[in-house]
C-alpha cells in the first residue's frame, strides 16, 4: 500500500495536545462534513467520547454524508450491538480489523495490530496522530488520564491520506477488483496551497513498508546537528536507533528523551529504565514525565523537522502493528514544538541523573546489559519470522452478532437448553 512517500509543500499544520483540543476539532468536522468521512482508531471506547463520536456521525450519515470506520479487533473488543446497530442502520460503513475470538476470556491477537488513528474529511481535513477515541484522553478522567498529542493538516498532503485511507478499505476488503484497481490508477485530487508547511504522510505496515518510519527517524537523528527530543510512551527501540542516538549525544548534539515516569503499564518504564545507563553514559538527557501516564508518540529534531504519530519506539510498533505519521518541516511549528517539550520538561518531568541508577558494575548488570544489547540489535529480524498479517476485516455488525451467538451458546450450556434461534444464525 502506497504511503505517499514524498514531501509536499504548501500545507497548514496544527497541533492538538489531549482530548481537550483534539475531540472537539474532530466533532465539529464530522457535522460540518458535507460528502464524506473516513475514521481508522485503535480503540474506541462507549463511554462518554465514544457517545459523543457515534452521535457526530450518526448526525452526519443522516443527511447524507457517506462515512466509514475501521477499529482494531485488539483494541476495540467491547463495543455492544446496539451501539453497532445504531451506526450502521443510518448507513456507516463500520469494519473491524482481525476480529479474534477470545480463549478463556484472554485477547490472545495481540501480534500486528491496526494501531493507526487517521480521520480525513471530504478529502480537504485530515487528523493524525495518537489520541483514540476514549475518555481516559481528557483531564477530568483522573490520575490516570493520557498525555497525548494529534495534528489537523489542511493542504496537498491531505490528498495523499485520503489515498492511503481509501486504499485500506480497498484491499482490507479484497472488494470488487475494478474498484481496487481503479483506485491504484486514479492520481490523487490536487489540492491548493493554503500555508507553508512541507510534509509527508508515513507508514509502516507488513508489506512495503516495513520500516519507513525507522528510517526517517534514523535520518533525521543523523542529521541534526543542535537539538533532539523525541518524547514517546513505549521506548525499547532497536540498536540502530539507540546507536545513532548516542553517536548525536557525543558529536554535541543536545539529546533530550521524555519518556514514562507515571506509567499505564509499569513493564514498560522497567524496559526503558534498562537503557539508562547506556544512554546517559553517552550524553543523553533522560526526563520522566510524573504528572500522569504519558502516551505521546513526537519528536523534533533542530529547527525544522517534526513529526507526530502513532508509532512507539518500541518493537510492537517498528516490527509488528500497522501505524501512521505525519513529518513536518515547518520552523514555526517546530518551534512550537520546542516550547510545549520544554515546558513539558521543566514542570512536570523529573531528570534521571547518574544518582538515580544502580551504582556499580555488578555482575548482574553486565549480563543483563550484553543481552538487551544484542536483543536490541537483532529483534526487528526475529520479529520479522512472524507470520505476514493480511488485512482482514469484518463488518461490525458481523462480528457483534458472532459474540452475542458465542456468549448465548455458552449460557445455553450452563442453563441446559439452546438458546440460539434460527434467525441468529441466519
């Protein structure tokens, strides 16, 4: 699948921190959407976001407008059948991505996952980044609110999206062959300039485009030349990353990582914690986001290049999952950027220094060291043995229906009678 690949000039960018400023764009654009909306999530919650979004299109898809939603199987696993049913009995278009069965009541699809968070409206709007569709992205959810980040495109870049989008439904579909083969052929619609910001729509899937993200990131890192931060909820990345990381540390360049110090997951901050020493050695500054778990996937690097996204730095999202990015050049943006990091940085982070690590060359630790370093270096390849996942997805409504007939089939053996009617499996 095509990803654009190529930067273009002429865009406007904006950027949008938490779901205080994110879900409001994305409401106000679905109800003022005149032809067409296209939504790719990770998770979408029912809760009071979820109700919010499925009101939006709901609005929308009645008068006319044509909308389609893709969530992940993984990550949206709980939506009911009356939240389904009352999207797509006013005509949306809802899919799920790799729609695995439970084993024991444990998601066992973990691997290769659609973890990307895209929404394009009429071709002309696009959001990017790695804000999903739950309320645990706003402030009032509590301690454990998410800090995150997305931004709001308008320009030529958004016709490379809405290629990459149609695309996805396209052969995610394995729908009508002429459809799929026109829409290879079919150039995307040029857009006007409308500012100033050159960009490029990256992705990484398990086909063509395995690494492009890695790569840009690796690029940009050698490159730079005076600052680079990268703040990123998942950081175990592989050895090419943390070498070029490092290799800038020590030529002068100022390295700063934000990274969990307040996590949603506490294995995570143990794997980053287990590069400290070999970062920090080298000249990196480390910082810890403490006010609540940290979820942004950004980075910028001297005083141009930016990106934003839904891909970690991690293996699931370099080797495995299906992610999306945005790269901006845009010295105004990146300075923006720049202020929010920094600010970030002084307020709510706390700096990992040498006192903060386990003091001495223990035994232990030189083991340990030798393997993740050798683990770091090689776990893309190994990884890259798993099984190739073919887009494959289901209707909501199919999938919904399969749950309610698997859950009243096992009701049906506790209580002793069949509970399933011929019309449900029909």
């Amino acid at each position: 699948m095509d990803s654009g690949g190529r930067w273009v000039g002429g865009n406007r960018i904006a950027l949008l921190e938490n779901g205080e400023e994110f879900f409001p764009r994305v409401f106000d654009a679905i109800r003022e959407a005149k032809r067409e909306v296209i939504i790719e999530t990770f998770i979408l919650f029912e809760d009071k976001v979820g109700l919010a979004l499925h009101a939006a299109m709901r609005a929308a898809a009645q008068r006319g407008v044509k909308i389609d939603v893709l969530v992940d199987g993984f990550g949206s696993p709980d939506l009911s059948r009356e939240y389904i049913e009352g999207l797509t009995s006013v005509g949306v278009r809802m899919r799920v991505f790799d729609p695995g069965k439970r084993i024991l009541g444990q998601r066992l699809n973990v691997f290769r996952r659609m973890h990307r968070k895209i929404v394009v409206v009429d071709g002309e709007l696009a959001f990017v980044g790695g804000i999903n569709y739950s309320a645990d992205h706003l402030m009032d959810f509590g301690p454990k609110a998410k800090q995150d980040y997305a931004v709001e495109l308008r320009g030529p870049i958004v016709a490379q999206i809405h290629q990459f989008v149609l695309r996805a439904i396209a052969l995610g579909d394995k729908g009508p062959r002429w459809f799929r083969r026109r829409l290879k052929r079919a150039p995307p619609v040029e857009r006007e300039a409308v500012g100033e910001t050159e960009a490029i729509f990256v992705s990484r899937d398990n086909r063509r485009h395995t690494n492009d993200i890695e790569r840009h990131y690796l690029a940009a890192i050698r490159a730079a030349r005076q600052r680079i931060v990268i703040a990123n909820a998942y950081f175990f990345p592989g050895y090419r990353l943390i070498k070029e990381l490092r290799r800038a540390a020590r030529r002068g360049v100022d390295v700063r990582l934000i990274l969990q110090g307040e996590p949603d997951m506490p294995i995570v901050k143990t794997a980053a914690s287990m590069l400290y020493h070999h970062l920090l050695h080298a000249g990196v500054r480390i910082f810890e986001y403490c006010d609540r778990p940290l979820h942004a996937k950004i980075a910028l690097m001297d005083d141009q290049w930016s990106t934003v996204g839904s891909s970690n730095l991690d293996p699931l999202s370099l080797s495995l999952n299906l992610e999306a990015n945005v790269i901006a050049r845009d010295r105004a943006f990146n300075q923006l950027m720049w202020e929010r990091m920094d600010r970030l940085m002084r307020e709510s982070c706390k700096q990992i220094g040498e006192a903060d690590l386990e003091s001495g060359w223990s035994g232990w630790r030189l083991v340990r060291s030798f393997f993740i370093f050798h683990f770091l270096r090689w776990y893309p390849s190994w990884l890259g043995w798993l099984p190739r996942q073919v887009p494959r997805l289901t209707p909501a409504e199919v999938v919904a229906l399969a749950e309610r007939r698997e859950q009243r089939e096992k009701n049906s053996q506790k209580n002793g009678k069949d509970a399933v009617t011929p019309t449900e499996v029909a």
